[in-house]
C-alpha cells in the first residue's frame, strides 16, 4: 500500500503523434488539486527519459488516479516514488504504464544522495 503521504513523481512520454494527448493532460493536470506541480512539455531527450516527456508531482495518496488518467489518455509513464535511492526510484520501485523505456540510468543521483525529494515540487528533468 501506497502512504498517502510519500512524494511521487509521473513522467508522461510522448511521440509527434501523441503530442495533442499529452497536452490536453497536462491541462488536465494543471486544473486538479491534487498534482502539486505540471513540468514544462520537453519535446526532446533530457535527463534519464529518452524521448519526450512531462512531469507531474503528487502524493502517494493521488497515485491511483494519476495512473487512471495517464491510461486513459493511452500514453506510456514512468510513475516513481522520491525515496533517497535515485536509481531505485527509476527502476526497481517504478511503475511503468505502457511498454518500458530505457533510460539513461548514466544521469542518476548514487544511492544515498538523492537530489529528488530536494526537487519536490521544482522541475527535476
């Protein structure tokens, strides 16, 4: 079970085609309460995420319908918990909607230095 207070992050990929989808949920997002921040649209690679993506923050306690609405759109996500673990988050704890990705796990905070839960609420990639 999820704790209803734990820090989240959803990064919603996108291809040329999806792109109307993806922004019409970003808007989405960005009208509900309950996401804590809507990340710019990056239309090229940055960070781990290898095509583009939008990020959102939210609680764990918001996780259920953030992946209800991401898969309603029919977009691909990485959903992952800000623990202290970057690597963690983006791989054994993460939550893939759609087929998986590979990352660029080169870019990621070493365990134990973290950067992310710092980055709550502040775009991270």
């Amino acid at each position: 079970m999820t704790d209803p207070d734990a820090r989240w992050h959803a990064h919603i990929y996108y291809d040329a085609a999806e792109r109307a989808a993806a922004l019409a949920l970003r808007q989405a997002f960005g009208r509900d309460a309950a996401i804590l921040f809507v990340g710019a649209m990056s239309d090229a690679p940055v960070g781990p995420h290898p095509i583009a993506q939008f990020e959102v923050h939210f609680l764990g306690e918001h996780r259920a319908a953030v992946v209800a609405a991401v898969e309603a759109m029919g977009l691909r996500a990485l959903v992952h918990p800000l623990t202290d673990d970057d690597l963690a988050d983006h791989t054994t704890l993460a939550h893939w909607i759609g087929a998986p990705l590979p990352l660029n796990l080169s870019v990621l905070d070493p365990p134990g230095t973290n950067q992310g839960v710092a980055r709550f609420g502040v775009s991270d990639f």
